[in-house]
C-alpha cells in the first residue's frame, strides 16, 4: 500500500479552526467594515505569496443561497487541456465564518480529479477562497461572494432514520458522459456534523461541536482524495468528485471525526 502523502502545514489550522477559538480571534480583531481576508490567507498561508487564479481554479456557489445550513459548493480545475501544471490541493475558506477553513482537498498523484464538490455552512454574507496550491509551490486564489446567514448556528435537521449508526457510508459511482472517460464518485456520511453554536431547543444549552475531521478515499490502493475538513461542512457530509479509473475492483473510505471516531467501509466496483 503506498503512503499518504504528507499534508500542507495550513490543515493542522483546521482542527483548531474548527473549534471557533482560532478563527473568531482573527475575525474578532478584523475591523467591521474590514475585509478579513489578508489576515485570514497570511494565517493560513504563512505569509506566502497567492496570485490571482481566476484562471486556474473555478468556483460555483449560488449567489443567494436558499438555505444556509446546507450550500452547494464546487471547486473546479480551469487549466486548459496541455497545461502541464498540476494543483496538489485546494483549500476553501469562508471568510466571514466563525471557522473560515472549511476544507481542504488533496489529490492523489495519479487521480485525475479535477473538480470536487459539497455541502458547506454560511454564517453571514461573505467571499469564499479557493486557493490552489500546485506541485511548484505556488498559490493561486479564486473567489465568490454568497449571501446567506446563520448557517453555522442553525438547528440541526431531525434525523429520518435516528437507527442509522453513525459514520455509516453511502459510496455511489457514475459512469462518464459521452466523450469523456473520467467517472464520478459520490460519498456520503452519516454524522451531525454539529458546530458548536447550535442550541438544544429543550435543555436551551449549546451542543458540543462533534464533526467530520478527516476523509480518505482509495481506488484500490491509489489515493483518490484526501479531505481535512470542520464545521463549515453541513450536516451529513457529501463529497462528489470525478476520478480516472485505475482498473482497481473495490474503493475503500476511511472516516475521523473530531471526538476520535473511526470508520470504514469498501465497496464494489460497478466499472464495467
């Protein structure tokens, strides 16, 4: 089995980002009618250096969300067909959220992903950042403004199925559109993904933040993706995301929460 590469030094950020202290002390000392994002990326980034990557990265959010406990998010590759420039990984940051690192996705050497997408929470109106960060080292940002609110706080749906065990996995896959021969792959988790500032409505006390930390998913032995994540992604994390097939018969998926949690699970592949 080949190793896990290592991971960028700014998702170590995200754990603690996730618990709100981080990101509300850089929120809190950012002026109101300031624009958080240089202090965020100097945080996150260490100092370095991005550059505009309107045209290097794509980023597709409605502009008003109809719900903002559960907005659709992808992040896109926009490198034209021969660039020979690859993105190692893509990180997403929502500005104005109490824990603006979202995510951050990884790819595997050899996956040929070139766009992922999922569900994340908004707290107020605000500019998410993609920034890639591609194999020479350098940092490319995109950007998009949303306008939703209260999506960090907002309660918790009530489960369908309250016997579904936690962390259970759902794993879907999609055969390519004509003319193409990359697939699709869809996962999806079964967890509250609870942020810390939602309310119990009968005991009136906060519930404490418990959330999907870490996804990673195989083809094979190929790593597809890797995901360090936290509160700003909803309830009952999805991640879709295409793929080149490797020839592999089975994927697997191996699931962190932030409480220590550990889950697992493969499936079949349905390739023909």
């Amino acid at each position: 089995m080949r190793p896990m590469p290592m991971m960028p030094r700014r998702t170590a950020l995200v754990a603690a980002l996730a618990l709100g202290a981080s990101g509300r002390a850089v929120l809190a000392q950012t002026p109101v009618n300031e624009d958080p994002w240089p202090s965020l990326a100097a945080q996150i980034f260490d100092k370095r250096a991005i550059k505009d990557g309107s045209t290097i990265l794509g980023i597709d959010a409605p502009y008003r969300a109809e719900d903002a406990a559960v907005v659709p998010l992808s992040v896109h590759n926009r490198l034209p067909a021969g660039d020979t420039r690859q993105i190692r990984d893509i990180t997403v940051v929502i500005d104005q959220n109490p824990s603006p690192v979202a995510a951050t996705f990884s790819f595997g050497a050899n996956s040929g992903i070139h766009s992922v997408s999922t569900r994340i929470r908004v707290d107020s109106y605000t500019r998410i950042h993609a920034v890639a960060a591609m194999a020479d080292g350098q940092l490319y940002a995109a950007e998009r403004f949303v306008k939703a609110a209260g999506g960090c706080s907002a309660p918790a749906a009530k489960q369908e199925a309250d016997s579904i065990p936690l962390g259970t996995m759902r794993f879907r896959q999609f055969p390519p559109p004509a003319g193409s021969d990359s697939w699709e792959a869809q996962l999806m988790i079964r967890h509250p993904n609870y942020s810390g500032m939602q309310m119990d409505q009968v005991t009136r006390l906060y519930v404490p933040a418990h959330f999907v930390a870490s996804v990673q998913i195989w083809q094979g032995d190929d790593l597809l993706l890797a995901i360090e994540s936290g509160i700003s992604i909803s309830e009952n994390p999805e991640f879709r995301f295409d793929y080149r097939p490797n020839g592999a018969t089975q994927f697997r998926a191996e699931v962190r929460d932030s409480e220590g949690n550990t889950f697992k699970q493969t499936w079949p592949s349905t390739r023909a």
